[in-house]
C-alpha cells in the first residue's frame, strides 16, 4: 500500500514549509532536498547495477557449466574410449 499525494496534500505540506522555514530559506531547503534526492537515486541505480552484474556473472557461470557438461558427454569421444577399451582386451586376450 503505498501512499498516494495528490495535489491539495502538496499544496498543504507547500504551505506548512513556507510558514515554518520562511520565504528566504525555502528555495536553498528544496535545493538541498533536491540534491539529497539525486544522490540516493544515483546510490540506487549504483546499487542496482551491481546486483544485475552480478546476476549476469552467475548466469555466465552456469552457461559456462553447461557447455562443458556437454563437451564432456560428447558421445563421438565414449564411443572411441569404449572402443580402445575393447581393443585393449582383445590385444591382451590375444597374447595370453
């Protein structure tokens, strides 16, 4: 549930500023206001970043994984090591 303001809300808490800060303050207080906002936006997109950098390491991580299951259950290469195998045992069944 996130709060909506709506104008009179704005125009309300407007009021209220300029009674408690004064006319003279109140445009360096929004400036200020202002520049806080900017940074914790820029500290968010920071901070976002990093997660999707690192989102998109782990997923090259595991595709990486991936293709190497599937270079090492490459069927051509168990098929020439059962082969060697089987010529091994007739080679030695051979000279016995």
């Amino acid at each position: 549930m996130i709060p909506q303001i709506g104008f009179v809300e704005i125009l309300i808490l407007g009021v209220v500023a300029l009674v408690v800060v004064g006319p003279k303050d109140l445009p360096a207080l929004l400036r200020k206001i202002g520049r806080i906002t900017a940074k914790a936006r820029g500290m968010a997109n920071e901070f976002k970043g990093a997660f999707d950098d690192m989102g998109r390491e782990v997923e090259l991580d595991e595709l990486k994984k991936e293709i190497e299951a599937i270079k090492n259950a490459n069927p051509v290469n168990k098929i020439k090591q059962e082969l060697t195998d089987v010529t091994r045992d007739i080679d030695a069944s051979s000279k016995d």
